[in-house]
C-alpha cells in the first residue's frame, strides 16, 4: 500500500537558517503530494503541493519538487522564521478512486532567535 | 476564508460511552473525511463520505464507528462504544471534489480522552 516517510525530527534551527525537511514515498500510480503544517494548537493546512512529477509546489517561501525518479519531495526555505516553527506533515493521495491522504509522521521545527 | 469547524474542541469520556464528534464542513464542499491521530502517531485515514454514502473506509474503521450528514451543514462521527484505545485527537476535512490533487482541508480537531 501508500506509504511516507519523512524525517524525524525534531529539528531545531537558529533564525534565517536552511531548512530540509525530507520526504519520500511508495505508490503505485502517480500520487499526488502535499505538505500540510500545524501551528500549536491549530489543525492541520495545506502549505504547498505538487500534482505531477517534475511539478514545484511553493508557498511562503517553502518549496518542494516532485521528484518520480527519487520518489522524493522534500521541503526546503532558504530562510525560517521565528514563526514556521511547527509539525510538519508529508502526504500523498493515490490516483484512481482513493480517496484518502496517506500521511508521514510529522516533524517538529521549532526555529530559536 | 470559509473554514472548517469542528465541536468540542476536548471530550473526555468513560469507556463504553457513545460519543458523537460534530463538523461543519466548507459550505459547498461535497467530500468529507475524518482522520485521527494517536498522540505520538501518524495522522490516520478512517473514512471518507459522499453523496451520503461512506466511498472509503479503513480497517480502522470497524462497526464501533458511523458517519452522518444529518442535515445540509452537519457531519459527524459517532463512537458506539468507546475503548480507551480511542483516545486521539480527531480531524475532520472537507474538498470539493475527489480528484487525487484536490486539496482536503481540515478542522482544529477534537482532542477525545477515554478514561
């Protein structure tokens, strides 16, 4: 079946440091990916996705590429914030009839002053 | 920016009670979904309803669990007889259509302690 696995974390990082957050999946077809983000306290949002391969998603300074070849997608932003310190979720949905997300089990970034 | 909303935010309960977790889907979304996730766990896919019928469903989600669109607004996920093993934060999503790269979007959550 799907599965993710990303990086386990927790990654701690000082203010306008490099962040990668890597994610790489199993699938069978051509999933989509996403990366969904969690503030304390608050559910989850989607921060960026990619449907295809080759594809970047990109939002708020965070991108990643949809790698087949790799079965990668990893997150990257050339300069965090005091403010992305949050979860951060890899996951993909299968094409065809499935319906669900399929997620990684979240990485903790918690960026220092 | 329309969201969607999910009550009580915390549950606690005794095993063997019935609980009943309510979301309000974005208002002209057509899927609907509810995960949950086990403090320390992955984020977990347990159904998936539309057009008032259950589409997908994970093994997770036995005969202890049922899903309703009572009404044009409302959608909930019902607990027959909670275990304690069900202790987990609950999310519930909705998109508007079913494609693979359509966007779910979720809930706060309702965070459900079974004592």
């Amino acid at each position: 079946g799907d599965s993710v696995t990303q990086m386990e974390g927790p990654v701690t990082l000082s203010e306008e440091a490099f962040l990668t957050i890597n994610c790489t999946y199993t699938a069978t077809g051509y999933p989509s990916l996403f990366w969904y983000v969690q503030y304390p306290g608050e559910g989850l949002q989607l921060l960026l996705k990619a449907t295809k391969a080759d594809d970047k998603g990109s939002n708020k300074g965070f991108e990643a590429t949809y790698r087949k070849e790799t079965t990668s997608f990893h997150l990257e932003k050339g300069s965090v914030q005091v403010s992305d310190s949050a979860v951060y979720f890899c996951a993909l949905r299968g094409g065809g009839s499935n319906y669900k997300l399929t997620f990684g089990k979240g990485t903790l970034l918690t960026v220092n002053p | 920016e329309p969201e969607v909303t999910q009550t009580p935010s915390h549950q606690v309960t005794q095993m063997g009670q019935e609980v009943i977790l309510r979301c309000v889907p974005i208002s002209n979304h057509l899927y609907f979904y509810w995960y949950r996730q086990i403090l320390g766990q992955k984020v977990e896919f347990l159904v998936s309803f539309y057009n008032n019928e259950i589409s997908e469903k994970s093994e997770i989600f036995d005969d202890q669990f049922s899903v309703e669109r009572p009404d044009g607004s409302n959608f909930t996920l019902k607990i027959r007889s909670t275990k304690l093993e069900d202790s987990a934060m609950y999310f519930c999503a909705s998109s508007s259509a079913g494609g693979p790269s359509e966007t779910q979007y979720f809930g706060p959550g309702t965070r459900l302690l079974v004592l």
